[in-house]
C-alpha cells in the first residue's frame, strides 16, 4: 500500500506538484496520467525519494519513507524507466540479479530467481542470459528492465512510462504481459504515462494530473462516466469517448441468451436463429443482417467472427462492423455457443451502469 | 550520377584490386631507386657520400628485393591471388623485405669498414629508410583490409619486433654509425634512457593523482569546469620550452630561498621545472577524458542505478568507472606518448633524457648522435602508444566492445 | 544558410586585445624594461637580448609557422578531401593510420631528424613543421567531414545539388568547424616546434631562450618565452573565436 499526504514539490518559486494526496491499495494497478510537465514523473520520483519532497508525507505500507535509510527504501521498491537504464556493462542475468546482490542473497537463489523471472516474462533462458543488453531487441530489453525491478521480490513496483520507447505492436504485447505478471504477483503498481488508452487497458485506478495538481482520483470507467471538470474532458476525448467506455467493458457483461434454429422461441425473436452442430459449436446464422431484405441471407461462422466473454466490447463491435452483422455469437473455451451479443444490446445499455 | 556510369569500370578497375599497395611500392621502388641508399663518410663529423642501393647491396640481396617486389605487385593486383591470399602474403612478404633491407644495410657497413679507415662511418639513407617505412605501411594495410582483431595483430607485431630483436642482437648492425655512437655512448645511453622514462613516470604519476580527481569534480559541478579547462588549456598551450624556461627563474630563486629544497635537487636547472611543467601539460588530456568519461555514462543508467537502491559509491565503483574507464585510458594514452616526445625538451634545461644526445649532436653536427637520441624516442613513443592502445580496448567492458 | 555567432563571450575578446596589445608591445619595447630585468637579475651584465631586434626574432618566427602551416593546410585539406571522395576512399584507413601514427612521433625528434638530413637553416625547418603540421589538419578533415550527417547528404542529393555544390554548399560549412580545429592544433604545435628551431640554424623567438640558457642569461630565457607564449596564446584565442563563428545549432 502506498499513500500520498499533501505531497508537494516546489522548485524555486515553481510549485511542480501540488499538493497531492492519494492512496493506492495493496494489488492495485494505479496509473499517475497528465499532459506533460504535469508533475507525474516527479510524483512518483519523490516515492522512492531520487527527489525529497518539499512537503507532505508518503507512506509505504505503515512506513514513513523519509524514516528509512533511503538505499534501504529503494531496495524494497522496484523501479523501471522509460529508456530502460539496462547496465551496458553486464549481461541479461547480472543486470537482472543487481537488487538480489545489494541485498547479499546467496548466489543459488539468485540464480534460481533470475531463471524464474526470464520465465516469467517468456525470455530464454539458454539463449538470453548471457547476452549484453545491446544484443537485445527493444522488447527484450524493456522485458529485462521490468524483470530486473521485480528481482528482489518489492512490494511495490513504481514504473515511468516504460514502455514509451517501444512500437506499438511490441507495446501492447508487453502490456498485456504486465496485465498477466500483475494478475500473477499482485503487486501493488504504480505506473507514470501520457496515453490515455494505456491507462485504460491497464489500470483498476487511474489518478488525472495537470499543472501538479491532482484532477481525478478514480477507477477508469469513473472517469469516463464523471468526468470531474472539462480538464478532465478534454483529455480523455470527446471523439472516441463511445469507444473508450467500451473498450472498459466486457462481454460476459451483454451477453444474451441465444436462440437456436427450430427452438419453439425462434419466430418471436428478433428474426435470426443459431446453428450448431452436434458438439454444440455455431455453423451459421439464419438473418441477422442490417436491412430487412437481408434476414434470410446465411452467414457462416468463422474463427474471427466471434465473441469470447472476456473480450472488451469495442472488440466486439468493430468485428461487427467488419462483418456487417447485428449479431456474433459467444463461444467457450472449447468453441460451443454459449450466448450471443447484439448491436441493440450494445445501444440499450447504459454503458456506465 | 556515379550509377549512370555503372557501364564504366569503377576506376580501379577489375585488373588493379590494391591501389594502395600499388602507391606504396611504387613509392618504394622509385625511392630506392632514386635516393641513396647508405652512406659512407670519412669520419663522424663530415657528411656522407651517398650509395645506391645497387651499389651497397650484394647482387643476392638486391635481386631478393626485387624478387620479393615482384610477388608484391602481383598481390596489388585482382589475378591470379584472391584478395584474401594476397593480403596474407603481403603480411609474408613486407616483413621479409624489411628484414633484408635492415640485414643489408649492416652488411654493407660490415663489409665496406673492414678495409676502411677506422674513423669511417655507414649510415643509413633516405631509401633505407623508405625500405624500412613502406612494408610497416603495407602490413597496415593488409590487416586493415583483413579486418583482423587485436589479439593477430598484436602476436605479429610481437614476432616482427623479435625477429628485429634478434638481428640487433646478433650484431650485423654493429658497424652502423649510429651503433657505434651507442657503442661510444653505452653507458650514458642506459642512464639518459632511463632518465627519460623516470622523468616521464614521475610526471605521470602525480598528474594522474590530481588529474583524475580533478575530472571528477568537472563531471560533478559545471561551475568549476569552465574555468578549469580556461586554466589548463592555457598550459597546453604555452609552448613547451617556453613553459619549462618560464619555471627556470622562480624554481632557481626558491632553491636559493630555502636551502633544503635546494638538497632535494628544487632548483632553476635539471629535473625540478622539468617535471613540474610536464605535469602541467599532462593534465588537461587526463583531466578532459576523465570528464568525457564520466560525462558519456548514460543519465538513465544512473538513474537507474539509484532507483534500485546503490549508494553513491557503488554506482561510482560498479556503474560508472567502468563505463568510463576506456575513455580515461585513452587520456593516459595521449598524455604518456605526449610526455616521452615533451621530455625530448626538457634536455635543454638539463633535466637529462634522450633529448640530450639529440642536442649535444645538433651543438656538434654529429647526426648519428642526434639519431642516437631521435630514434630510441620515437621508438619508445609507438611501443608506449601500442602498448597502452591494447590497454585501452581490454578495458572496454564486455557488453559495450 | 547564415553563419551564426552565438552568444558572445565577451570576455575572452576583451582577454583576445589585451593580449595582443601586450604582446605587441612588448615585441617593440622590450629594450625599455632593460632596467627592471636589470633590477631583477642585478648580476647580468646584458639584462635584454639585443643581437636581433625583438621585432625581427618575432617576423621570423611568424614567418615559419605561417608558411609551413599554409602548405600544411592546403595539402592536409586536400588529402582529406581526396580520401573521403569516391575515388579516394581506398586510401581513407591508410591515411587515417598514417595521420595517427605521425602524430605519435614527438616534435623535436622529427626536427631532430629530417633537418640535418637536409641541411640546416629556414628551409629544412619549414619542410620539417610543414610534415608534422600536415598530420591534424588530415585527420580533423577527415573526421570534420565524416560529421556530416547522412541525411543531409541525401536531402542534398534530393534537391539536385551537383558534387560540386553539396561539397562546397553543404559538407564544407558543416565539417569546417573541425577542420579549424585541426588548423589550429596545427598551428599552435609549430609555434611550439619553431621555437626549437633555433637549435637546427633557424632564426626564432626561440633564439634569446637558447642563447640564455646556452649562457646562462636567465633574462634572455624570459624574454623569449613570455614572447613566444604570450605568441601561442594570442593565435589560440584568435583560432577559438574562429570556431565559434563556424559553431551551428548548440
């Protein structure tokens, strides 16, 4: 658990953080989010103290961190940057191993720990460990820097846009990573960047910062729903603001009953049925289509149009308008229909609800 | 536009595949063949009668070199060596031709002083010399064009130097004016030499001890890095004979103030203003790699470093030194080669050295002893450059060679 | 594209004049602190050098340094334009060793040696600083060309610039702020090398430093050394504010 009290920085006569005060619990994934120049990089700077807070206190767990030897601190705390700060001078596995050595493990646990953690983040190990970080690619690399901070087991792990130097195909992949590596560890994050859509994916709290102050203190869909002011508006967007609430929801949340073909409710539903076969898979949908003339057209189901219920429902939607249906089905892990997600569904909900 | 011309042949052409070997033993031959070879003079004062080298040498050891310059203008060319196989015998062959051309000259000195008089002296010619510089060039070449490692060719270098070793030892040169001056000399030899090297070690010494603290500070306060660098620019600048002269007066008029830095040898003329101004000339390379050094560690790599609980001096010790440490070595290496060739002057002032051979032959018109001095110099700046160049690349860590 | 001078360090020019201004005038009136070296070194019979005027030493110190460093530049710019063209570039790493090397060689030794090989005097001399000098101006041409950023060249090509104009329009301002450098190592090492050059038969402000400690006049010694470094000094000034008119961007 990490708690802000009244933190506050001031450079000169430049207050740059100003008086903020949140808290994010134990397992939570909080993200500090600001235009640049916010404060936000220097809030989560002050937390491992590479720069003193003017005031306020910051509490780790029952811990005021001005009262621990600060080397002590940081030890407890793990940290990963943007540009990764990966020792050039040492392989995959020193690198890894750096806050285990401060902390004088014995070599036979860090070795273990190394090999454990290259594991966890699908880095391998015979191929990897003994290479220099400028052998790496970029996606290494900032797997290594995130596995580094996570070596010496912190409680906390605080991270600075880290994945801001990577493209976006390799960032969303490291994102969901961290998704699974936090899910995994529940560690408490707290986690600095400017894209708003990164914090949607991956936050349970997002904090909204501008000029040092803090905004909006809330979970995600909290902040779509309430925005606090226009700032807060404005940030978010209002052009895509549909999408975004929707790429907050799942769905197992729309998911409705399915009718199957030759089922007695068939003619009184909204005029297309399901088949399935003998295993209970869909085949075809009979109607669902957009214009009317359109209802008795089949459409086959395929692999790409279907919905799994812990798919966010922005995905669901752009597959239905890729396909041009009102209707996919929602399928299990072993491909049976279990349900089904409609247009009319998407529009008769309130999204924040 | 040059694609345009892709029809032409590219201007070296199919047929010569090494335009630069080809410069170069053509510059050889037409040295050879129009500067003298030795030299021969009456005695030690006067100048020389200049010989040729079809003269000097012995029909066998001149057709040898042309024999062996043939096989090198055929290396210059695209057939019948592939490129790779004509590198490796040029790194045959070069090192053969040099070794026949040092083996030559001892010869001639050895044959021709024997029903001479015993004032007469053989020295080396400017085509000697030609001969000696052009395979060193070709050897260059062929392991820049083979893009060997250090290790190859720091064990040729190695073997090439004994193989020159073992004429010195084996007495052919002994006849060479400029042995004969060692031979003259052999014991003030030994003693200037070392002077020279104890001069330059007790420069370095200190210059690195207030040098690389000082490089430091630069990288840690910007406040003190301009006015450093004004100040030990200005050193630099200050020619260096001026600079050892400037400290002639003061240094003289504090012996003569306090008598017991007179015993310790402070005092206007010797080693004292010699040492003092070579340090100052030392430490504005020590102290500007110390900072590049310092400077070139990454800012996020030292954040990072923080970030993860180090204390200021493990990252100084574990992060940044050996980041650092080739850069620094790189300063030793400039400022080492730059001290061996300062000491030369410091002979003017009497502080001994190398650098007194080569004055008291200028004040004498005797070039063998000016030899005896310039020769061993420039010989011990190159070894010290090579040496500390190895120095440099093995301590460029791992991870960023 | 204008040259930019950016901000001026008004200090060092102000340092720059009073330098000269010294330097000058103590070139010309030298003879008129005969009594405070007299009073300095009571026991000199001849407190200032007087066998050539100080203006003479000093005209013939400049003239070494100028004429060998105009052929050095010339030539060594020339080299390092010929090695970085298409139709040199074979030769680029020999060169570029040849330049490294050179430089290895001390100073005073390579006077030492190719002056009395051909003959003592002006000439030799100049032949002597000219190699010597010929080594920076190499390899900061070189190097100053080798900074030019590709994309300029390519942007450059883009545009339909002949060889011609891309060297003279685009490479040449861009490397001349390190070719500068090497000129001025170049220069500052003869001034240095010419004051030795007295001891092979040319006439330098080394001469009265020579002549003093040959004959044990400490004045003579001072005369020609605050001269010849107050010399140094004033051209490293005067090549440093040269850089900074060629310094673009930070």
């Amino acid at each position: 658990m990490i708690e802000l009290q009244g933190l506050t920085k001031i450079y000169g006569d430049k207050t740059v953080v100003d008086d903020i005060s949140l808290r994010v619990d134990s397992g939570e994934f909080g993200v500090l989010i600001g235009p640049s120049g916010c404060g936000k990089s220097t809030t989560l700077r002050m937390i491992n103290r590479l720069i003193p807070a003017t005031h306020g206190r910051i509490l780790l767990g029952d811990d005021d961190v001005t009262q621990l030897p600060v080397e002590q601190l940081r030890r407890r705390i793990g940290y990963a940057i943007q540009s990764i700060g990966l020792f050039p001078h040492w392989s995959v596995a020193e690198n890894i191993a750096v806050v285990p050595g401060l902390l004088k493990w014995p070599k036979s646990r860090i070795d273990e720990r190394v090999d454990e953690l290259m594991g966890l983040f699908h880095l391998d190990v015979g191929e990897l460990r003994d290479k220099y970080p400028h052998q790496l690619s970029g996606g290494q690399a900032q797997r290594v820097g995130v596995a580094r901070a996570l070596a010496a087991d912190p409680e906390v792990l605080l991270m600075d846009e880290p994945f801001g130097a990577v493209d976006p195909l390799t960032r969303e992949v490291l994102q969901d990573e961290l998704l699974r590596v936090h899910q995994h560890t529940r560690k408490t994050i707290v986690f600095v960047t400017h894209d708003m859509d990164e914090a949607l994916k991956l936050a349970s709290r997002i904090a909204l910062l501008n000029t040092g102050r803090l905004v909006q203190y809330d979970r995600p869909i909290e902040l779509l729903t309430r925005p606090a002011d226009d700032f807060v508006r404005s940030f978010i967007g209002k052009a895509d603001l549909g999408l975004k609430l929707l790429s907050r929801r799942w769905v197992h949340q729309y998911q409705q009953h399915a009718t199957l073909q030759g089922s007695p409710a068939a003619s009184t539903q909204a005029g297309y049925t399901w088949e399935v076969d003998a295993t209970g898979r869909p085949t075809c949908l009979h109607g669902g289509r957009l214009h009317a003339e359109d209802r008795q057209q089949h459409t086959e189901v395929t692999q790409e149009w279907s919905a799994t219920p812990d798919m966010t429902m922005k995905e669901a939607l752009s597959r239905m308008v890729w396909f041009r249906v009102m209707v996919l089905p929602v399928i299990d892990g072993e491909g049976r229909l279990i349900g089904e997600v409609t247009m009319h569904g998407v529009m008769g909900q309130q999204p924040c609800a | 536009m040059s694609e345009e011309r892709a029809w032409h042949p590219r201007r070296a052409g199919p047929f010569v595949a090494n335009r630069v070997l080809l410069v170069l033993l053509a510059a050889a031959l037409m040295g050879v063949v129009l500067l003298p070879f030795a030299a021969m003079a009456p005695n030690r004062l006067m100048s020389g009668q200049g010989v040729n080298v079809a003269v000097a040498l012995l029909p066998w050891q001149w057709l040898s070199l042309a024999g062996l310059a043939m096989v090198l203008a055929l290396c210059t060319l695209a057939r019948p060596f592939p490129s790779r196989l004509a590198r490796w015998l040029t790194l045959i062959i070069a090192p053969l031709w040099l070794l026949l051309a040092l083996y030559g000259l001892g010869d001639y000195a050895f044959r021709t002083l024997q029903d001479a008089s015993p004032a007469a002296r053989v020295s080396q010619g400017a085509a000697f010399w030609i001969l000696v510089f052009c395979p060193v060039l070709m050897i260059i070449d062929a392991f820049q064009r083979l893009g060997s490692g250090l290790a190859v060719r720091g064990f040729y270098t190695a073997a090439l130097v004994a193989m020159v070793g073992a004429l010195f030892a084996s007495g052919i040169f002994d006849g060479l004016s400029i042995m004969q001056e060692y031979a003259n000399n052999r014991d003030t030899f030994a003693a200037e030499f070392l002077t020279h090297l104890r001069l330059v070690g007790l420069a370095l010494g200190p210059a690195l001890l207030v040098g690389l603290p000082l490089g430091l500070l630069a990288r840690r306060s910007p406040s003190a890095r301009g006015p450093l660098f004004g100040v030990l620019n200005f050193f630099q600048t200050i020619p260096s004979i001026a600079l050892f002269a400037l400290l002639v007066a003061p240094l003289s008029a504090l012996g003569e103030a306090l008598p017991w830095l007179k015993a310790l040898g402070v005092g206007g003329i010797g080693a004292a203003p010699a040492i003092i101004a070579l340090i100052m000339y030392s430490l504005l390379p020590i102290v500007r790699n110390t900072y590049a050094g310092f400077a070139g560690v990454p800012a996020t790599t030292i954040e990072a470093a923080r970030g993860m609980g180090m204390t200021a001096r493990q990252i100084l010790w574990r992060v940044e030194v050996p980041l650092a440490l080739p850069v620094i070595l790189s300063g030793l290496r400039i400022v080492t080669v730059q001290a061996i060739g300062l000491t030369v002057v410091a002979a003017l002032i009497g502080a001994g050295g190398l650098g007194s051979f080569i004055f008291q032959g200028l004040g004498q018109y005797a070039i063998d002893l000016v030899m005896l001095g310039a020769v061993p110099t420039i010989a011990l700046a190159v070894v010290a450059d090579f040496l500390l160049q190895i120095l440099v690349s093995l301590s460029k860590p791992a991870g960023t060679r | 594209m204008r040259v930019a001078a950016l901000k001026r360090p008004t200090s060092r020019d102000g340092l720059l004049a009073s330098l000269s201004a010294l330097l000058v005038l103590l070139v010309l009136f030298m003879e008129e602190l005969a009594p405070l070296f007299q009073a300095l070194f009571p026991e000199l019979g001849n407190p200032v050098y007087r066998r050539e005027s100080f203006l003479q030493l000093t005209l013939d110190h400049l003239l070494l340094v100028l004429v060998s460093s105009l052929i050095s530049v010339s030539v060594g710019v020339g080299a390092g334009l010929f090695v970085t063209r298409r139709s040199g570039r074979e030769f680029e790493p020999m060169v570029s060793s040849l330049a490294a090397i050179g430089q290895t060689f001390p100073p005073a030794a390579v006077l030492a040696i190719v002056v009395p090989l051909a003959g003592f005097g002006f000439v030799p001399t100049i032949v002597a600083l000219t190699l010597y000098g010929l080594l920076p101006v190499v390899q900061n041409t070189i190097a100053g060309l080798g900074t030019v950023p590709p994309a300029a060249l390519e942007a450059a090509r883009g545009i339909g610039m002949t060889r011609g104009q891309i060297l003279r329009r685009v490479e040449l301002p861009m490397a001349m702020r390190v070719i500068i450098a090497g000129v001025r190592v170049s220069v500052i090492i003869n001034i240095g090398t010419a004051t030795i050059g007295s001891t092979v038969g040319a006439q330098s402000l080394g001469t009265p430093i020579i002549a003093g400690l040959v004959g044990n006049n400490i004045a003579y010694v001072i005369q020609g050394a605050v001269l010849v470094g107050l010399l140094a000094i004033v051209s490293d000034l005067i090549f440093e504010r040269l850089e900074r008119r060629f310094t673009f961007g930070d």
